[in-house]
C-alpha cells in the first residue's frame, strides 16, 4: 500500500474509483474483534495523501460490514472491501449484497461524473 499504489497514481488521471478487497481497516469500528491489529496507517495515509472519499460513507451509509466469518466458534465481522472516490467522481449509492459464494459481501456503488472524458 505504501508503495505500489502512490508510484501507479503519479500518472493517473485526476478523477476516478479506486475499490477492492483491502485486507485491513481504517478505525477501530471497522471491525468486530482486534480491529488494533487490522489498522493501516498506510491505506490512512494513501486515503489521506490522494484525497479520496469513502463512496459508503459519503452517501450515507451506516456501519455496515463487507466479510462475516468464524473464528474459534466466535462470528465476526470486518469492513475489508471498500471503494473511493477522487476528483469529479461522485458516488450516488453504495451497496453491500450477500453472494453465495463468498464470506465477503459484493459491494456495488452507482458513481457520477460530469468532467472532461479523457
């Protein structure tokens, strides 16, 4: 995180969304159990450094949770996947969906951009 995504983002375009499975939070509410061990300082410096916005956050979302899971018979729950928004990306909505395949949820977020197309 704290080198691979600056050097790709020094050429990349003022506007955009950039989301995924990020295996870490970036507070403590972020996750259900031991959320001290999960923080990156490096994704809060990236989010931080780079401007960007939490699409789930910005259009209001409660605390919601993208990965449900078991461990040592206790359920847990953690905020891994997330998408942000930078420049004239606007998000609209932001969506946590069950699939059956996965302990992760999908996360599916409508965006708005009204700049320059390049």
């Amino acid at each position: 995180l704290s080198e691979t995504i600056p050097t790709l983002l020094q050429t990349s375009s003022k506007n955009g969304i950039i989301c995924g499975d990020w295996n870490c939070i970036t507070k403590l509410t972020d996750a259900t159990n031991n959320p001290q061990i999960k923080m990156s300082p490096s994704l809060k410096r990236l989010i931080s450094t780079f401007g960007w916005k939490d699409s789930h956050v910005e259009v209001g979302q409660v605390q919601q949770f993208s990965r449900y899971y078991t461990l040592n018979d206790k359920a847990e729950a953690t905020r891994l996947d997330r998408a942000y928004t930078f420049g004239q990306v606007i998000p609209i909505e932001s969506i946590l969906v069950p699939i059956p395949f996965s302990d992760h949820l999908a996360l599916i977020v409508e965006v708005d951009y009204s700049g320059p197309r390049v």
